[in-house]
C-alpha cells in the first residue's frame, strides 16, 4: 500500500443513499459470532502494526451488515453487555458501552476493526467536516475487481457521485474511490494494479490503513518514529497548480502524506496527512466516546514499560505529544486481562497500548 498520497487525501465528498444491514454471514456465526473468546492476534504481536481501529456506531446490526455480511470481515469477539474496565479507560459511566464486536479480514492477524457500540451515542466526529479538517478521517478497503465492487455497492444502494479515480506515483498505479460510510467515517476503496492484496472472499480486505490528518507532520513523524519504533514506509509531498486545483488549496499550497507502520506488513498502517497553506479546524477533540465514528486505534506491545519510557523522555525534551501519557495499569476488557496505556499524537490521534508477552 505505497505512494497512495493523493488519492487518499483528496477527499471527493461522495454521497451515500442508503447502508446495507443484515445478519451476520454463516462464516461469521462459525466463529462464535455471540460468545467472548480472544482469538488473534498471536503472540506475540507486531508491534508496528495497528490490532484495530476502533469504530463507535449507532447502530450495530447495520455495521456487522457492512463490515461482516457485505465486507466478509470475520467476527474474532463479539460481547454483548457492559464493559467497565474499557469504559474506565475511555472516560464513561461504568454502563455505558453495550455491545462491542473485534473483526478480522479472513488471513489477517491485525489491522482490523474495533465496532463499539454506546447505549447514548455521540454526535458523529467528523460532522460538518471540511477535507482539510484536523481529525481521524478514513478507513482504507482494499479490493479484487474495484469496478465490480463499485457496480454492486451502486445496486445495493449506495450511490457515488465520481467515477472510479485513476493515480499514478512514482510509476505505481491505485483505482481509488471515496465513499462516505455510517457515522461519519470515510470508506476508501481501492486496487493497487500488480499487487493484489490479501481479501476476503467476497472481495474486501479491511484495513490496511487509515488516514489521519496532522498540522504538523514532522512532529507526527518523530512521535511514531521515536516512541512507537514505526517504520515510515512512504513519503510524499505534492505541490503546484495541479494539487492546489484538485485539492482546492490557495497558491503555494501543498500537501504532505507520510505512511507509518512496518515495512514488511501491509495491514495496520497509518497514513498521516498534512495540508499545507490552509487554515484547518481542530476536531480531534471531539474523538473521544461516545462520540460517533473513527475514534482511536489499538496497538499490542510486548514491552509496554520501554513504550511509555521513551514517551515520557519525548514529551520532557520536545513537548511533541498532544497529551501526557497515561498508564492505566491492569484492565479487563473485551481484550481480555492485561496492563494498558493511552498515548496522543501531536495532532491529537488517541492510541491505547495493550501489553501482550
């Protein structure tokens, strides 16, 4: 998933008609779509790579629909009922999250979906919304035969307002499309010509990234580079009259798409963003439960103590980090019974550690 820069940036602002819901598929129910058992990933876990990407909706039938029946993402937990330790975590009333799914793409140890569902949700986080807004805004889908997954997205009823785009950079080739998905959150699917990535049978392969957008991106790099040990697996700055057209950014504008994660793993990445030039609104404090959407993602560390070590020596000598960090200690949640912690960005993106040996 290199040099995607642009197209994942670009932001069309298509517009959704209607939300598949369903059952979960047969595969699903296969894999105890209603009991709490902690699967994958194994230990020990890849510590560059994003477990999952946590997602609150309003509505939980309707994202297993999408997520599990439409996208064949195969149900790992799925616990229904209270979480208190998670609820202390994230700042809520002891009841306050009701049910909660943990969602892998069929080969896939990590880079997977968090879906959490409040008994009171939140307004949607990116809400009104501007492309170059501060804020957690996309979840990558790679795709088999895009035009095909275009066409039976349309007839299921969603309706897209562009055509499939076509990017080329630096002799790599993405068919990219942008789609506004439940609660806020950016779907973008594409296909990588010559490099088929791992999906699930029915086409879908969920997430090898998400994108997140950063006002200073220098800072986000010596954050994930120095505390989380990431690899910065792409580096793209764009600028001219082309970008500040398609874009929309004012004369010497620019934009600048840094990619973090592990070189040798496709999935669980992050894509950070920076649009240069503009003046952009901080949401980044409405990502927080139980707000709706994109709201954090989810590492598994093997040594969590060294983590918040080189945080704390981060935060004393550059101030990079949007907030202290936080050791939460021993919690029980929908992960099981380990010691966590919580880290902030620069640009505000929350990111919980669980310590996994």
């Amino acid at each position: 998933m290199r040099a995607l820069a642009v197209c994942l940036a670009i932001g069309f602002g298509f517009v959704m008609a209607a939300c598949s819901t369903g059952a979960t598929s047969p595969a699903a129910a296969r894999l105890g779509a209603t009991t709490e058992e902690f699967l994958v990933p194994p230990n020990p876990a890849n510590p560059k790579a994003y477990a999952y990407v946590t997602l609150s909706v309003a509505d939980m039938d309707q994202a297993l629909g999408l997520w599990v029946q439409r996208f064949g993402m195969q149900i790992v937990v799925r616990r229904q009922g209270t979480d208190p330790g998670l609820a202390r975590l994230w700042g809520v009333a002891a009841d306050a999250i009701i049910d909660q799914a943990l969602l892998l793409t069929p080969g896939m140890q990590q880079g997977g979906v968090h879906l959490v569902r409040f008994r009171m949700p939140g307004a949607a986080v990116r809400e009104g919304a501007s492309t170059t807004d501060l804020v957690p805004k996309s979840v990558d889908i790679a795709v088999r035969d895009i035009s095909a997954r275009y066409a039976e997205l349309e007839s299921a009823g969603y309706r897209f307002r562009s055509p499939i785009g076509r990017f080329e950079t630096d002799g790599v080739i993405v068919d990219e499309v942008h789609l506004p998905g439940p609660d806020g959150v950016n779907l973008v699917f594409l296909e990588q010509q010559g490099k088929p990535e791992p999906v699930s049978p029915e086409g879908y392969g969920v997430a090898p990234q998400i994108v997140a957008i950063s006002p200073d991106n220098t800072r986000e790099k010596l954050f994930f580079e120095t505390v989380l040990g990431l690899d910065e697996t792409s580096y793209h700055r764009f600028a001219g009259a082309a970008v500040e057209q398609t874009i929309g950014l004012p004369a010497g504008g620019a934009l600048d798409v840094r990619i973090f994660g592990d070189r040798g793993y496709d999935y669980g990445r992050l894509e950070i963003v920076q649009y240069e030039g503009v003046k952009s609104a901080d949401l980044y404090p409405r990502a927080k439960a139980p707000a709706r959407g994109l709201l954090s993602v989810t590492f598994f560390v093997t040594d969590l103590a060294a983590v918040l070590e080189r945080a704390a020596v981060l935060q004393r000598t550059a101030g990079a980090m949007r907030a202290a960090p936080v050791d939460h200690g021993v919690v029980s949640s929908v992960f099981g019974t380990a010691r966590m912690a919580t880290l902030t960005s620069p640009a505000g993106l929350r990111i919980d550690l669980l310590e996994r040996r």
